[in-house]
C-alpha cells in the first residue's frame, strides 16, 4: 500500500456520501410538499388552468349568456378574419405597440444612464421615476383626462404662452392615440428604468475606462461597451413590455373608450365589447385566443432574433 494514499482514504470514509434516507422518510417528504404546495396547485389549476381551457372550448360555440350554446367549430375564427371592424382593432393594437415600446425602453434607458453613480440623489430620483408604476391606473387616467380636455393644463399653457389651442387630442383621430401612447410611457417606464439601471450598476468600470485611455468618446463607450454588456437587461425589458403593450386595455377604455370612432379601440378592449356588452362570449373568447397567437408569434421571432444582439458573456 503506498503509505501517502491512506491519509485520503481514512479520509474518504470519514467524508463520504451520507446514507440515503429510507423509503418511508422519502415519502413523508413528498406529502408534507404536496401539502403546502396543494393551495397554489389549487389556485393555479381553479383561476388559471381551467379559465384557458374553458375559453378555448367556449371560442367554438355560440355561446349567449341566456340559452343552451351551439357547436360552430371554426366559424367564430372565420367571422374574426372577415370582420372589418376586428382588422382595424388589430391594427390599432399593433399601432400603440409600435409606438410605445420604442419610446418607452428609449425613455427608460435614458433616464437610467442619466442617473448613473455620478448623480447626486440617485436614490430618489429612482423613487420619484418609479412612482407612476405604483400609482393606480384610474387615477393617473382621471389625472391625464383633465390634463388633455379643452380648457386644460396643456390648453390652458399654450393660451396664456402662446394664445393658441391645443388640439382636441381625445377627441381628435389625429391625437387620440398618441395621446393614449404618452400616458401610457409616463405610467410604465419607472420599471424597466430601475431594470436598467441595476444592469448598468453591475457594468464593469473598468472596460469603460480602459475606453476612455484608448480615445473612445461617450458615445462609442455607450454604444460599443456599456450597451452590449446590458443587453440581456434591455431584451428582458423589451419582452415583458412588448407583452403587455398587446394586452393595453384600462389607458384607452378610461381616456377614449375607444373613440374617436373606432380609432384607439384594441383587441382586447374589443374583447371587452363583445363579451360584456354583446354577450358574444363565444366570438370574444375566439378573439383572445387570436390575441395570444399573436402575442406568442412575436415574442417567438424576438427570441429567435435575440441572438445577433444580446451577448451574454462580459
């Protein structure tokens, strides 16, 4: 035996791998989980799970609110695909899609660069930036209601500035819905800006001051040092806010209700429509699972595209 090697294996005994439980304690285990995971497991299953698979089935029948339904298989689909109404609702939805996440990761990331570890009062600026993201809808909505109508802030300050008017920006197809999109920027860009600037915390400073002692400008340490490294930050931001940019439904039903016209209406705002005022739940079923093909398409070409921008590795 060679004398050096039996150190490590008195070692190896001594530090080896405990015993495995016996069955009876494994199983204990496994029931005390279930037991405290049943009450999600319930929640999910009872307000989650059953609800998609009911809308699913129901998206298939006519189904009134008084009456037995009746099986019509594809032709509430059909009846979406042939509607003008519903393909100009779509084109709304993806109208404030494309104008507001743009805006709303360009704001955020700016804000989030500005209030970089060189501002004084950082802390609270990310108090005050995050504020709108705590503050209930209905009354940010009500606040901005006042704000756009004839007569106020906006109108009011161009008057007395200029003695102009401001347009009638809810009441205008022109403005209504950039009027809805500005709202919404204010209401939801505290979040992704505390995401970014976690990102840009975590930044090494020294890559960007090797940068600098190479003659790189504030706009090439951005774009070529700090962006890339921050990129899962941002694709994560752009996700989740391009998800819930689909599914915009409380900013345009309290400032338009939809109005002018047809002119700020979106998909699910159309769902509301036909399942709770049309007590259509057969086609407004039918319309959100359009709502979710789309959502899932294009979440699934942003992944797929994430690749040639996003770097990963520091």
């Amino acid at each position: 035996m060679i004398p050096f090697l039996t150190p490590l294996r008195k070692a190896a005994r001594l530090t080896g791998p405990p015993p495995s439980q016996p069955v009876w304690a494994r199983g204990r285990e496994g029931r005390l989980a279930a037991v405290f995971t049943s009450p999600s497991i319930i929640g999910l299953t009872a307000f989650t799970v059953f609800p998609v698979g009911m809308s699913l089935v129901i998206g298939l029948y006519q189904w009134p609110a008084f009456g037995a339904p009746s099986f019509v298989g594809l032709d509430n689909y059909t009846e979406l695909l042939g509607d003008p109404v519903f393909r100009r609702v779509v084109l709304n939805t993806f109208l404030f899609v494309v104008l507001y996440v743009p805006i709303n990761i360009v704001v955020s990331l700016g804000l989030a660069v500005w209030i970089s570890p060189r501002v004084r009062g950082r802390q609270l600026f990310r108090v005050l930036f995050f504020l709108p993201v705590i503050t209930p809808m209905v009354a940010n909505a009500v606040v901005w209601r006042l704000i756009y109508q004839p007569d106020g802030l906006i109108d009011s300050s161009l008057q007395s500035l200029f003695g102009v008017n401001a347009p009638n920006f809810l009441g205008d197809e022109n403005w209504a819905m950039a009027a809805v999109v500005a709202m919404s920027v204010w209401q939801g860009f505290g979040y992704n800006m505390l995401v970014f600037s976690a990102a840009l915390d975590a930044v090494p400073r020294s890559l960007t001051e090797a940068a600098l002692l190479d003659g790189a400008g504030p706009w090439r340490r951005f774009f070529h040092v700090t962006l890339p490294l921050v990129s899962p930050a941002v694709f994560f931001g752009s996700t989740m806010t391009l998800i819930t940019s689909f599914q915009v439904f409380t900013q345009v039903f309290l400032l338009t209700s939809g109005g002018p016209g047809i002119s700020t209406e979106t998909v699910v705002l159309y769902i509301y429509d036909e399942g709770f005022s049309g007590l259509r739940f057969g086609l407004a079923s039918a319309a959100a699972w359009v709502l979710f093909v789309v959502i899932l398409c294009v979440t699934a070409l942003q992944f797929a595209g994430q690749r040639k921008w996003v770097h990963y590795d520091a």
